[in-house]
C-alpha cells in the first residue's frame, strides 16, 4: 500500500524532504493541499511541482534524476534557421499568457486528456498576474503558432508547458526564452520530468541532489518580478540573429 503525506492545510509553505519521495512512481512526495499562489511558490522554491489528473487528488512531485537546460547551450539548429528564412514569425514576452496555457492544454496527438485541467490553469494565471509567471509566444500575423510558459522563484526558472501549431513553434520560444534567461543570468531552465523530445532539444539530466543544492542557490538570488511584456524587443533581437 502507498502511504503518502497529506500537506497542511494551514502551512502551505510545508513539504516533506524531496529526499524521501518514492521511487516508483518516480518522485511522487506528497498529496492534497491547495494550488494558491504562497504553496505552489514554496513548491518550486524546493523542487516540487504539483502534477496531476482531473480525476485525482492534487499530487506533489520531485523526481530524480531532474530534466533541465542550460540557458547558455540553447542553439538553433541549420533547419529551424532555413524555417525562420520563410517565416514572417514574431515573438512577444507575457502577451498572451491565458492563450498559452490553454494551447498547452488543448488535446494532443496520442493522449486521452491533459494534466494542465482548469484548476491549474487558473493557479498559474494567478501567478502570471502577480507577476511570478510568464509566458513567450511565437506569433504568424495574429495566430499564436507556438509558446511556452512556467514559474521564477529568485534566478530559477520553471518551465512547465509548451506547445505548437506550426513545426518549430515551440523549439523557437524554448530558444528566446533560453537567450533572454542567459542575459539575465539564469543559468537553468527546469524542465521537470525526462522525455526523448527535452533531450533532443538539449536538455539534460541532473541527480535530485545536486538539482536542489542548485536550487537552494537560485532561489536566493534576485530575480526579473513584474511584467515581461517591456522585454519584448530583447527576444525579438533573437529572431534578428536567427536570420542573419
């Protein structure tokens, strides 16, 4: 029989040690809860992010080995480049955040549902609209055709979705994304759970415990709060340099 912890209702900011979470399923820590802006900033401050079905309790989990890039290896490849010489595409910062997420959670190719339901739609727009979460979008004329978005706790960013309509849509707002978070030093981009699609992009993996010692870092640094939306000519200069 599974026993996990049951979070405190009146201690959001309390986890269990990542430490201890189990290893099949892997990384899954804790349930129940709330998805309130204090406890899902405590969560990513530790490693943790909620993950879950529509038909479960809201679930807690820090799996190792943790999937992450390096904001400075992120490179176009020669076909994305020859895309972008076609595309008359754009990109903006906290444009579209509403549109992102809900593109993130529309049915794909192959799964029978999504873990993105309305309850952690609307937690992370909270978030967007306290200024902790952000979205890049990739537009073509005024159809948004790819995007990304996730959390900021200190100099950590948290990547929790991405999506495209287009091929190339999403792997081009990874790419801003990873360019912008270089400037402003960041070095990490979470990407949470390993799939051969991340390692193709150049993701990697790190042991849980060297993920939370450099999470523990990060998270004390001062970070970008606020609005990205000002930025946006800094991501177009990605496009710029795309097409050169």
């Amino acid at each position: 029989m599974i026993r996990l912890p049951l979070l405190d209702a009146a201690h959001p900011e309390q986890f269990p040690d990542p430490g201890h979470a189990m290893a099949d399923p892997n990384g899954l820590l804790a349930f129940g809860g709330d998805l309130t802006p204090r406890r899902l900033l405590a969560a990513y401050a530790g490693g943790i992010f909620p993950w879950y079905n529509e038909d479960e309790p809201i679930l807690w989990w820090s799996p190792d080995p943790r999937c992450v890039f390096h904001t400075d290896r992120l490179q176009a490849n020669r076909s994305l480049r020859r895309q972008l010489g076609r595309k008359p595409w754009r990109i903006t910062l906290d444009h579209a955040f509403r549109a992102t997420v809900e593109a993130c959670a529309a049915p794909r190719s192959g799964q029978l549902g999504t873990w993105i339901v309305p309850a952690m739609a609307h937690a992370y727009t909270q978030l967007h609209d306290l200024g902790h979460a952000h979205s890049v979008e990739v537009w073509e004329g005024e159809r948004l055709v790819g995007g990304i978005y996730g959390v900021t706790v200190g100099r950590l960013f948290c990547g929790e979705s991405m999506f495209s309509r287009e091929s190339g849509g999403s792997k081009l707002a990874l790419l801003a994304l990873g360019q912008l978070l270089q400037r402003w030093d960041y070095p990490l981009i979470d990407a949470q759970v390993t799939n051969n699609h991340l390692l193709s992009l150049g993701a990697v993996e790190y042991p849980r415990d060297h993920f939370l010692k450099t999470v523990r870092q990060l998270v004390k640094l001062p970070g970008q709060p606020g609005s990205w939306k000002e930025f946006t000519p800094l991501v177009e200069e990605t496009m710029a340099t795309l097409r050169r």
